[in-house]
C-alpha cells in the first residue's frame, strides 16, 4: 500500500475525529432551533461561558473578583480550595440550569409571539452579554482546562494500524473520548426528543407559540428545559475545545464553524448534525490534503463554508433537514 493512501488514511481519521467536536456545537444550535424556531446565535459564546466557569470553579476562584477589588480596595482572588473535576462539572451543570431560568425570565418570555428575526437579534445581545459577564466573572487570561480527559497517542489504534500496514496512525486519545461521548449524546437526544412526552412538546412549540399555549403546553417550563440542555451540550462542548486547545475567548469562534454543519445537515435534525459535522471535519482534512498545496494551503478556514454555498443553492434545507411548504 502506497504511502500517499496510508497518510490519506490517517487524515480521514483525523476528519472524522474534528468532525465530531464540530457536531457537538452544532448540537446546542439544533435543540434550540427545534424549540422555538430560532437560531441561537450564542451557543458558541455558552460554551465558553460554560468552560471559564469550569475552571473557575475547580480552581477555586472567587467570580468578579476584579471588580470586587477595585471597589472595595481588597486583594481577593481565590477562597483556597481545589474541588475535584466531577464536583465543579455538576455545579457548573447547575450554573447553566441557572442561566437557562434567566435567559427564559428576562428574555424569552417577553419575546413570544415575536417574529424569527426579532429572536435571533436577542441571541446577539444574549452572547455579547454572556462574553462580557464571562470577562467580568473570571478574567480574560487562558486558561488551562484539565478534568482527566485522557490526551496523546492512541497507542491501541497505533499498534493495530502499524502491525496491518507497517504504519501507525497518530489518533488523539481526547478525539476518540470525544466520539464515544458525542455518539452517547446523540442518541440520548433523539429518544428524548422523539420518544418522550417533553420532547413533543418541544417540536410542538417549535412549529406555533400560540397553538402549544392552546393546548396546555407551557412555554416556560419547554424553554428553561431546552435552554439547559443545550447549556449542557455547551459545556460538553467547552470541556472538549478547552482541554483541546485552551479556554480562551476565541473559544466562542467554534460557533462560526458549526454554521457549515447546520446547512449541511439541516437545522432541526439531530442526527444530521453529526453527519455534517462528520461531512465537513473528513472533507476539509482531505481537500486540504490534496488540494492544500497546490492553493497555498489553509484550505481548512474557507472549504467548509464553501461547501455549505453550494448546499444552500442546491438543498438548501440540508440533508435531513424538513422541506418547507408554504402554500398562497
């Protein structure tokens, strides 16, 4: 076997791995689209709010002690303890259960009935707010993001690719725990949202505000639900990223990548935000491959976005996306 077809390969591997970290973002994005029609365009910004707020936690720093000091003149920045990774990830699972109650009592609550583009220019205001309490909670240095994820060289997936074809596949332990914990994700999801009482409440409320309400279907209760799970798969999402490469405020940029994935896999589809994410991760990899240096490379910042135009022109609802009939 060719040393050009083991490399390619390796970097499909690689693709379907960033595939799956783009997926998880995509994620949040779809759940709140499937509740109320709307997209969230500060998922991207939760997740890094939800990752400060895990280191934060875990090393025991008191939020906005910046501004605590300043005001009172004091010199306070830790309570001195340490807490253990699952304990500051439950807590910080409570601090987005949190945030989903305010963001459905100050915000949404008032918007019902608002047309879309009124709600999407509220999830704008909603993520440069959350970025500046997110500055002003834990400060903007990078942070180191560690809960005992496992990192480096599979050395299993090293040891059989190398004894099939004389040559080891470098595959990141993080990304394989990353597929495994997207893949459990997934499925928990579309049995929730297809299989369980809340779950057609939200698709109902999806489709008409004000037919959900007829029927009994609170909106409240739907929405401080959906908003905390997709908080959760925001902080998933965070633990991932931020352990990958840091907890930075460039961290809440991921949202521009899963744009692709949404166009690709269509915007009220679970399933298929995993299959483009996966279309996107495998196919920037290669073309990058490939085509990277013949265009002088950095392929991989503009080939997804490239790939989602030519979606929008010929399906535009994506690939398991709902067709959209409106009759005159």
């Amino acid at each position: 076997m060719s040393d050009q077809l083991l490399f390619a390969m390796e970097v499909t591997l690689n693709g379907l791995m960033a595939g799956v970290l783009y997926a998880l973002v995509a994620l949040g994005f779809v759940l709140i689209y499937k509740a109320s029609g709307i997209f969230n365009y500060a998922q991207g910004v939760m997740a890094l709010f939800a990752a400060m707020t895990l280191v934060g936690i875990m090393d025991g720093q008191v939020p906005f002690s910046h501004l605590i000091n300043a005001v009172f003149g004091t010199d306070i920045h830790h309570f001195g303890w340490h807490l253990p990774a699952l304990l500051a990830i439950l807590l910080t699972m409570v601090v987005m259960a949190a945030l989903a109650w305010c963001v459905q009592q100050f915000v949404m609550r008032h918007l019902i009935g608002q047309a879309p583009i009124i709600l999407f220019m509220a999830t704008i205001g909603l993520a440069y707010f959350l970025e500046g309490l997110a500055d002003l909670m834990w400060g903007s240095e990078i942070r180191k993001l560690d809960v005992g994820l496992p990192q480096g060289l599979n050395e299993t997936i090293d040891n059989v690719t190398f004894g099939l074809f004389g040559y080891g596949f470098f595959i990141d332990n993080l990304d394989v725990v990353a597929t495994v914990i997207a893949a459990l994700l997934v499925i928990a999801l579309v049995i929730f949202s297809q299989y369980t009482k809340q779950g057609r409440a939200m698709r109902a409320v999806a489709d008409d505000h004000q037919a959900a309400l007829s029927v009994g279907i609170s909106l409240n209760f739907i929405w401080v639900m959906v908003w905390s799970v997709a908080g959760f798969v925001a902080l998933v999402a965070g633990i991932m990223w931020g352990t990958k490469s840091g907890v930075q405020f460039s961290l809440s940029l991921i949202a521009l990548k899963a744009l692709p994935v949404l166009m690709l896999g269509g915007f009220t589809s679970i399933p298929g935000a995993i299959v483009g994410g996966l279309i996107i991760g495998v196919g920037e990899k290669l073309f990058d491959f490939m085509f990277g240096p013949m265009l002088g490379g950095a392929t991989e910042n503009w080939f997804a976005y490239v790939l989602a135009l030519l979606f929008l022109v010929f399906r535009p609802q994506g690939l398991f996306g709902d067709r959209i009939i409106e009759r005159v």
